[in-house]
C-alpha cells in the first residue's frame, strides 16, 4: 500500500507518542514535557495534540483498502 505524506507523517506522531508512554511506563520520565519545559506549557500541549490527532487519522488506515499484489 502506498503512504500519503500525511499518512507517515501521523505516523510519526503516533510512534513518538508511543516512545514517550513507554518512557513513562518504566522510568516515569517524560520526554516531551521534559524537552518543553512542563507537561502544562503551550508547545508540550500542542506536541500532545498533534499526538493525539494523529492516532485519531491512523484510525483510517485501518479501513483501507489494500492494493492486490503484482507479480
């Protein structure tokens, strides 16, 4: 299946904020609200929007449809 731009670009966001839980999970660290500064500040609530957005449009990639193999 062919990726949009926008396709990988959510994905990216989905895997940093799959990371940063992980951090979480073992060492109760976050990274985000580590890198700006509070986990309240402006620019870490937008990273955590962007995250979120991003897992709410990879939703989509479950429902499409795959392309047939070529051989």
């Amino acid at each position: 299946m062919n990726r949009t731009p926008l396709d990988r670009a959510a994905l990216i966001l989905v895997i940093i904020g799959a990371l940063n839980w992980l951090l979480v999970g073992l060492f109760k660290f976050d990274l985000v609200a580590n890198l700006f500064g509070g986990s309240g500040t402006f620019l870490s609530r937008t990273v955590y929007s962007l995250v979120g957005l991003g897992g709410l449009y990879c939703i989509s990639l479950l429902f499409r449809e795959v392309e047939p193999a070529r051989e």
